[in-house]
C-alpha cells in the first residue's frame, strides 16, 4: 500500500477530506520522526516499538572484486511488534 492509499483510507474512514487526511498523515510521521530523533524511541501500545539502534562497524566481503571492506558504523530504526499486533496477525 503506498502513502496516497493509506490517506484515501484514512479519509474514508474518518470523512475526511483527503488534504485534511494527508495534513494529518504528514503531522504524526513528522512527530514520530522528531520522537524518534529527540528520545530514540516512541511506543504505541497494541501496535509496537520503534527504536533506533546503533551497527557496529564490521568487515564484509565483496565478491565482484574480492576485496575485503570495512563498512562503517552506523544507526537504523528497530520495529518490534506488539503482543496484540502479533496475535491479530497470526490468527
């Protein structure tokens, strides 16, 4: 499903006008984005956690030129799903 889709939804769900919807889906991912830069984690309980973590820097291998590389450390955002978001889907 992309973004378009998602506001569609959310405006048919809700009766919203679609620039109301899209207003509204750019407002919470642009608060989750600061959440996520100011804490480094925000929680949603019966969905999950999101959570940034660090990679440590680490040799790898590149097969096309048989080298050996170092990929240098860097942070990613961690998703952990819930117990109820888990249970809904496995059912």
């Amino acid at each position: 499903m992309t973004k378009t889709e998602l506001i569609t939804r959310i405006s048919n769900e809700l009766g919203l006008t679609k620039k109301e919807a899209e207003k509204n889906f750019n407002g919470i991912f642009s608060v989750i984005k600061d959440v996520l830069l100011e804490d480094g984690t925000i929680q949603i309980n019966g969905f999950g956690a999101f959570s940034i973590k660090e990679r440590s820097a680490r040799n790898c291998y590149n097969f096309r030129t048989k080298e050996s590389m170092l990929v240098p450390a860097f942070k990613t955002i961690s998703f952990k799903q819930s117990r109820t978001l888990k249970d809904l889907i496995n059912e």
